[in-house]
C-alpha cells in the first residue's frame, strides 16, 4: 500500500497581498460624520455682560451675526456703550420718550447711527443679540424691542444659556 501524499497548492511566486479596507474606510466615514456633527463652527462669540444672568434654553442653535444689545439690572448697552439706565427691573423714566412710553430715544439714536453707517452685514440687514437678564419682566424687554424695530433692527434672537 503506498500513503497518498497531502496536496500542497503551489505557491505563486509572482502573485501580491490585497487588502481589503472596506471596513477601515466605513469605520473613518463614521469617525467624520460625528465629529462634523460635534464641531461648532459658529463664527459668533457672545459674551455675557458682568453680573448678567442670562435664560436657560434647550435650543442648540448657533447665534448669528448681529448687534449686541444687553439689558442688565442696571443699565441698557450697545457693545460697550451705556445708552439708557434700567431702577427697579423697568427703563429708567428719564430715559423714557414723554409722548411714547415704550420709545427709548436714546437707544433709537445709536441703533440709527449704525444703521446709517453700515454698508453690509448685520446692522444693514437689521439683526440685533439681545443678551437680557433672566429677572426682566417683559414689559422691559418689550420697549427694547419696540425701539429697535423703529430705528430698523426687526431681526432680533434672545441670547440664552443651553442647559438647565
């Protein structure tokens, strides 16, 4: 009896390894997907005022470009110029149109000033930032709103906080 010997395929001398990277390539599609989705690429920074408490929100919207109004416990601003006085949570009076209780002249003068400046952006397509304290009755933050829809400022988003 003669033993069967064990077939042994040739080796090809000339022949290459493929790899296969259908997995590695799905595995890095996945990798970019969630860390676009992560990344913020808001080109909006917005920082709140000293001693401003601002609302909490579930929104997880990106802000725009605009112009920062803030209404703290103490006064009204552009930027970083005062330009009406806020006693006891309301306008100051002083600061309050006689014949318009919800027309603050001043704010109307420097919200018209940049909007007669600007060529583009937001003061020309009329986008405001309200950064407001979560303690400001409506009220308040109404003659805010009333002025700058006046001076030519319609487009305005409530700065908030995302969270609880």
């Amino acid at each position: 009896m003669s033993r069967r010997s064990r077939y042994v395929s040739p080796i090809k001398k000339n022949s290459s390894f493929a790899l296969n990277i259908t997995s590695m390539t799905d595995m890095f599609t996945i990798l970019l997907v969630f860390l676009l989705q992560t990344y913020s690429t808001s080109e909006v920074e917005v920082l709140p005022v000293t001693g401003l408490n601002l609302p909490a929100s579930n929104s997880t919207s990106n802000p725009v470009l605009g112009i920062k109004v803030s209404i703290s416990k103490e006064f009204i601003r552009i930027d970083d110029k005062v330009v009406a006085g806020v006693k006891n949570l309301e306008v100051d009076a002083k600061d309050v149109d006689a014949k318009d209780k919800n027309f603050i002249p001043q704010l109307f003068q420097e919200l018209d000033l940049i909007a007669k400046k600007a060529d583009q952006g937001p003061a020309k397509e009329g986008k405001i930032l309200l950064q407001a304290d979560e303690s400001l009755p409506y009220e308040t933050l109404r003659k805010v709103m009333y002025t700058s829809s006046m001076a030519g400022f319609p487009q305005l988003k409530l700065v908030t906080v995302v969270g609880d």
